[in-house]
C-alpha cells in the first residue's frame, strides 16, 4: 500500500484553529484527512490540546504547566507502523512550554493572555522587556521614557507645544534620568515648563519627578514670596534650564539643583532638593540675574555649584562659587537688596567682574543673557551687551575671564565683534579709550573678590567659608 505524505503539523494547527492563513486550502485538508488516518489522528491530538490550553482559561496559573505536558504525548501513526514520539515525554518544563508555542501558534487562541502570564513565571527573561527607562524624548506633547533597546515604556502629557518648546533647548536642559531611589531603575525629573509662556522660552512654574514606571513621585511648585528689607517680592517665580541632578558625595543620594528668577526682574534663587522626596535642601538668594552651572572647578573630583549672572546692588556682573553643602543664604548686597531673615551666605568665591567702556553704550539693562560659562576644560566667564549702532542694527559686545583652579583670573580677552566695534567707535570719536597694549590687563587686575566683609583685588576665599571636605 502506497505511503501517503503528511501534511506538516504546523499547517494542521493552523487548519484546527481555522487560521486565515490556510483559509482557501481547508476543502483540500478536509479531503487529505479522509485519506490519511495518520493526519487525522494528530488533528485530534492538536484539538484536545487546545481544549486543554483554553480549559486554563479557568484555572489556576499553576495548572497551566501540566496541561501543556499534552504536547509531550503527540505522536504520528504513518498506517501500520508503531508509534513514533514527536517530543520526547517529561521532558524539563521549560523545553516544554517552548517547543509546544514553537508548533502551535496559540497567538490565535482566547487563552493567548493567560499563556503569555504563565510563561513570563516560566521563562521571565523571554517574555518581559526592559522596564528601566534609558532615554527621555519630546513626542506628541508628551514626555516619552524609553529603554535602551528603544522601546516605549511610557509617556505622560505635558503641555500644548511641548515639543516646539524642547526644539529650542538640548535635551539634558530640562529633563534628567537618574536612579534616585536606588532601586536600579532611573527615574525622570523635568522642568515642567509654563503653558502660557512662549515657545521661544523654555521657563517652568515647577519641577516633577516620574518613577521608571511612568507615575508621578512627586512635583514640587514654586512660589515664595520674599521681603528685600521693605520691599515684598510676590510668589510668581519661572524656573529657568539647565536643570542639574547630582550625586555630590557619590553615595547614591541625589540631589536637584536648579535656578529660579522672579518674573518682573529680580530677586533669583539657586535652590536645592532632595531628589528622592522633592523636599527643599538649601536655597541661595540673589538679587539680580544668575544662569547655573555644575562644575569641578579645582580638579579634586568634587563638583561646584556657580552661579554667573548680574548683581543689581553693585551693578555689575558676578561668579558665585557655591559648595553644594554650604548653599544656603544671600549674596553680597547693599542696603535695599538684602532679604529679610536670611543670613549671608559662605560662599567659596563671590566675584565682580569689571565693565569695559564699551558697556556703557548699551540702552538695555543686563538681563538673563548678558552672561554664561564657556564650554571648556577650564573656567571661562563671557560677559555680554547689545548696542545698536548705525546700519548694523544690534551689535553683540562680548568679553571673555579666564581663571585658573584656584580662581585666579589669568586673561581677560575681547571677543571678535568686540574689538571691530571698538576700533570703529574709536575712529568715530565715541570712544577715547583705545584697544592697546594694557587694556584687557587692565581689566583682570580690576576684577575684585569678596572676602567676607568687604571687596579686595587679591584673589581671596571667602573667609566665612569652611570647606565640608
């Protein structure tokens, strides 16, 4: 008697469970299963296990194990010879679950759910992707947390615009992944940015923290109002990028540091919280401009908190050096610019940095932008204006303060547009001053260094300070 060709046992799953894919051949399978008593009985077998798999349906988790053993059983006759095995029997549970989803695609089934559970118990590392988020993108005015294969693990709507809003800052600005819990996982702190404030400017009203899974762990708004001796200063504060979260002491406890200013013009504040809580560390008040950044200044391993910006009381432009253990306080200020009960502050280094003549052209006040700390390996303080002159329109005036580790202000330096700006004011008779031999040396000796008390041209610690090392 002639041997009939079996049909492939995926293709009789497929045909049990009325799969589109072998839609158009069932009146040929039906026909072959007539024919073919071999066939016929493996679809049984396959009919019964499906009965088994959605029987779990109703069952414990625990129970879906055995009833996957049927597979194990599963043999094909071929006419009058024995039995042939097509999974060995009582193999390890493991090679079970495997080799039985491997032949059948219960994908189609009702009990797929149930199956894909019990397998995340079985083979966890198979089925469950990897929940610690790697990366922060602005999609679709949400926030999105992926994993390292970039895979979406969640996201959370922020504001109208967010993405618009993002475009115009670098990433690192305003959102931050950290383990701050220590559970091995990263959670996400953003700078909540401002619905009502312009795409242009990236400013938020509070900070909030995500856990890796996507819930909120805490949102922190802020609104102080404070009293510069009789001036009263109302709650309406932005909070500007860059946004640092930092492990100063390398133990595993994070901290934010951010920057607020006052909405009208001053006063600003470096504040700082505990990470993991969102409740507030230290706050450092200022009255004026200031723009933050995160630095090893001296090299010794242990990153700085500075503050660059403008003081209003001595109308100059500063670089406060902070240790992020000794951060509370006010800044140097003259009468009306000092807060109400605040002590001053131990700063490392407060320091005012001279203006050349050229400044004194501008017709706008020193604002948010009129100073900044250089991309660099060392400490590079740029200082700016814009003055309007002639047919050029707004001219950028910028002049650059080198220190060393020790502060030190090694080299003063104008920019490009600077000194062409200069030499023409020069010619035009604005200005009598000339860029010479002596002019920036003249500027780096008069930068000054606050001492505790008082302001001296010597480079100076602030003696009030004492290092937490």
């Amino acid at each position: 008697m002639a041997i009939t060709e079996h049909l492939e046992e995926s293709r009789l799953a497929l045909y049990v469970l009325g799969a589109p894919e072998v839609q158009d051949r069932r009146k040929e399978i039906a026909s072959h299963l007539a024919d073919c008593a071999g066939c016929a009985d493996l679809v049984e077998k396959i009919r019964d296990y499906y009965e088994d798999v959605e029987k779990i349906e109703q069952a414990e988790a625990p129970a879906f194990l055995p009833s996957l053993d049927v597979s194990g059983q599963l043999v094909r006759k071929t006419g009058g010879e024995s039995a042939v095995p097509i999974i060995p029997g009582r193999r390890p549970t493991f090679e079970v679950v495997i080799s039985s989803f491997r032949t059948y695609p219960v994908r189609w089934t009702g009990a797929f759910a149930l199956v894909a559970a019990a397998l995340m118990l079985v083979v966890p590392k198979i089925v469950t992707i990897d929940a610690s988020p790697a990366y922060l993108r602005a999609k679709d005015e949400c926030l999105v947390a992926l994993n390292k294969n970039g895979e979406e693990l969640w996201r959370k709507l922020v504001v109208p615009g967010f993405d618009l809003k993002t475009s115009k800052t670098t990433l690192t600005n305003f959102s931050v992944l950290e383990d701050v819990d220590g559970d091995g996982k990263k959670e996400a702190v953003l700078l909540s940015p401002h619905p009502e404030a312009p795409p242009e400017s990236y400013q938020a009203t509070s900070i909030r923290c995500f856990n890796a899974d996507g819930n909120d762990r805490w949102i922190m708004a802020y609104h102080p109002v404070m009293t510069f001796d009789s001036v009263e200063f109302s709650g309406d504060y932005l909070i500007q990028p860059p946004l640092g979260v930092r492990d100063f002491d390398r133990n595993g406890k994070y901290s934010v540091v951010f920057v607020a200013h006052h909405a009208t013009w001053w006063p600003a504040v470096v504040g700082m919280l505990d990470a993991n809580n969102g409740k507030p560390i230290a706050e450092y008040w200022h009255p004026g401009w200031v723009k933050l950044a995160i630095k090893d200044i001296d090299g010794d391993g242990r990153e700085e908190i500075l503050a660059v910006g403008y003081n209003n009381a001595f109308k100059k432009n500063v670089l406060a050096v902070l240790d992020p253990h000794k951060s509370a306080g006010h800044a140097p200020a003259a009468t009306g610019f000092t807060p109400k009960d605040i002590e001053a502050a131990a700063e490392k280094f407060y320091i005012l940095l001279p203006d050349p003549d050229l400044f004194g052209l501008s017709l706008r006040l020193p604002g948010e932008n009129n100073s900044g700390i250089e991309e660099s390996s060392g400490l590079v303080i740029r200082t700016t204006r814009y003055l309007t002159d002639g047919k050029r329109g707004d001219c950028v005036a910028e002049v650059f303060f080198e220190f060393d580790g020790h502060m030190n202000c090694v080299r003063v330096r104008g920019g490009d547009e600077f000194v062409a700006l200069h030499h023409d004011l020069e010619k035009a008779g604005k200005l009598s001053r000339k860029i010479e031999e002596g002019y920036f040396e003249e500027m780096r000796r008069g930068v000054q260094y606050w001492d505790g008390g008082k302001f001296v041209k010597e480079p100076t610690m602030n003696k009030k300070y004492v290092s937490s090392k």
